[in-house]
C-alpha cells in the first residue's frame, strides 16, 4: 500500500506563485504513474498533469505553460510548481499515484488565488 502526504498551497495574489509537494512512502516500487488533481466548488475533480516513472508528463490545456510537474525518486516525492495563477485555480489539490494495486490519494490543499 502507499501513502500521499502533501504539503504546500495556500492564498496567492493573481500572477503569484506557489509549489505543492507529494510525499510517497510504503510500496512505492509498486508505483507506475503520479498526478495532481484539482476540484473546484460546485465541479468535478480534474486531472491538471501527471508523470509516468520514464519521467513523461502530461498537462490540462489550461495549466500548460505555467505549471510543470516534477518528480524527485530520491525523495520520492513529487512536485507541482504553480506559475502566474489564475482564480480560476482556486481548488482543493490532491495528490494521486497509480500503483499496482489501484490508486490512492492525498489528503489534499487547498489553493486559493484572489487579490
């Protein structure tokens, strides 16, 4: 089994910046793809990017360009660096990694974007 702990997020203005962390612990040899997911008040949770072992990442349409995923195997811990957000980013962020036994999820955080 594996464990997400985030940690990261926040209140930033509009064109502000923020980094959220993924911690991965237990059977992370068992892990094959990690993501970030977002939802927003009154809508359904979304994929905002994700990364395959081999280091492939994909984005949403809205993020690409100003907000890039990362991994760090040593740590394994994943990031997510957040670039001139948007209100439209405000949204609870969850962690999500795909193993060999399903997927698992953070606890999530809260980012909120207002001036």
């Amino acid at each position: 089994q594996v464990q997400l702990v985030e940690s990261g997020g926040g209140l930033v203005q509009p064109g502000g910046s923020l980094t959220l962390s993924c911690a991965a612990s237990g059977d992370i040899f068992s892990i094959y793809v990690m993501g970030w997911y977002r939802q927003a008040p009154g809508k359904l949770r979304e994929v905002v990017a994700t990364i395959t072992s081999d280091g492939s990442t994909n984005y949403v349409d809205s993020v690409k360009g100003r907000f890039t995923i990362s991994r760090d195997n040593a740590k394994n811990t994943e990031y997510l660096q957040m670039n001139n957000l948007e209100p439209e980013d405000t949204a609870v962020y969850y962690c999500n990694a795909g193993t060999s036994s399903g997927y698992c999820w953070g606890q999530g955080n809260q980012v909120t974007v207002s001036a």
